[in-house]
C-alpha cells in the first residue's frame, strides 16, 4: 500500500497522536521532535527549549483514503494558528503551530490552505455579473496574522516510547483537546 508522510506541531503531541489516530484513512500516527538542531533530543532538552526543536506528530496515510486538505483541516480545528508560540496553557517555540511537508507536491495546497485561512475574514468583493470574489490584498488591516511554521522537514526524531499512545498508557492525564467532544464532530 502506497502512503505519504506529514509532520505537524502545535501544542502537546500527545493530544495530537490521539485526534489524528482517530481519522480515517491515517496509517500511523508517531510523537517525535521536528527539526532540532541537534540529533540527541529528549522530552526535557526540548521543553527547556536547549535544542530549538518542536514538539510534533509524523502522520503517515492513505492518500487514496484521505488527502492533505483534510488532514489540515483537522489541525486547525483542534489548533489556534492565530497564537504565536502558544496552546492554551502551553507556552513557549517548542509548541508553535506548524507544518513540515516531505513531499514537495503538497506545498502548493499547504500554501493554499494557509493563505486561506490568513484571508477569510476579508469581507468579499464584489467584481460584477453577481461574481463575488475574495481580494486577499483589499484591505491588508482586515488581514489576519497566521503564527503557523510551514516548511520542508529536515529531521524527525521520534519521542521516547513513554510518550507514544500516552493516553492510552495513561488514560487519567490531563488533556488539552475534549477527544470524546472531538470525535462526535468528526462523525457528525
């Protein structure tokens, strides 16, 4: 079977594994440490912030099952791509909202979806013949400021086996996402 890889950040990884394992169409679903500057990373080294890494999730799917649209679509819903370095309660670059492709033809619908998501609060504009369109550049004050990283992954190191399927090994721990609340919206 054919699969593809996406990397993505934004909070805990922890709550992260658990919504994109939910998803049709996900393979896999690993915590791991995006892009650090270092190759010998771990749980503290990088909550302290020593080694410029972030905390992320490696989704491996099916993209005859699911498609990179969808997968961002779920990001966002369960992110604030709007905060710079901080997710709810966790603060700091480590939990910076972010998306690291591997392949370079998913940049352009990355690129899309972020643009997107920066302009639709723009009032439309109407372009005549009963065409409304939206001008991204109409009123850059409208525009809203994406605190999002987008970029090519250049290392994943994948986290210490305690935090892989964290709630499932510890089903008490506080989470930052409601998955009971997440998973009746996605089968709505």
């Amino acid at each position: 079977m054919y699969t593809k890889k996406i990397y993505f950040s934004g909070g805990s990884f922890h709550d992260l594994q658990a919504v994109f394992k939910e998803l049709t169409g996900v393979i896999k679903v690993r915590c791991g440490y995006i892009n650090p500057a270092s190759a010998s990373v771990d749980y503290e080294v990088v909550t302290a912030g020593r080694v410029g890494a972030v905390m992320g999730i490696c989704v491996e799917y099916n993209p005859k099952k699911t498609d990179v649209s969808y997968l961002l679509d779920i990001l966002f819903s369960v992110t604030d791509p709007y905060s710079e370095n901080r997710q709810g309660d966790l603060i700091g670059p480590m939990f910076m909202c972010g998306v690291y492709y591997n392949t370079p033809e998913d940049l352009p619908q990355i690129q899309l979806h972020l643009n997107f998501m920066a302009n639709r609060t723009n009032p439309p504009a109407v372009a005549g013949s009963n065409l409304t369109i939206n001008d991204p550049v109409s009123d850059q004050k409208q525009r809203r400021k994406l605190f999002v990283k987008s970029e090519e992954i250049r290392t994943f190191v994948e986290a210490e086996e305690t935090h892989q399927d964290y709630f499932e090994k510890n089903p008490d721990a506080p989470r930052q996402i409601d998955i009971q609340k997440f998973k009746e919206y996605i089968n709505s």
